[in-house]
C-alpha cells in the first residue's frame, strides 16, 4: 500500500510538473514567433486591397 500512494503522489506530481513545463515552452514559442513576424510586418509595405465597382446600366422604358 505505502508504494502504491507512492508511485501515485510521483505520477501526479510528474503529470502537473510536465504539463506546466510544455505549457511555459509553448507561450515562449509563441511570442518567439509573434516577435519574428513582428520584425517581418514592419519592413512590408502593405497596399489596400482594390475597389472593384461595377456600374450596371438600367435599361429605360417610356410609357406613353
């Protein structure tokens, strides 16, 4: 019994130390990217995407 509590406090603590580990690494990857695609973005120019505007010519009818 006393190994068993044993081996499950280590698997719960490891379970917890690992994903907060992973956790910590993902954000810091994250901002790493953010930080390359912020150097990136300041050097583009970036253009307005063009306005297409059809113009339709209504056909007129007269009534007389």
């Amino acid at each position: 019994m006393p190994h068993l509590i044993l081996v499950l406090i280590l698997l719960v603590g490891g379970f917890f130390l690992g994903s907060t580990l992973s956790n910590r690494y993902h954000h810091w990857e994250q901002a790493k990217i953010v930080k390359i695609v912020a150097g990136v973005a300041g050097d583009r120019l970036e253009k307005m995407a063009p306005k297409v505007r059809y113009i339709v010519e209504e056909p007129y009818t007269y009534y007389q």
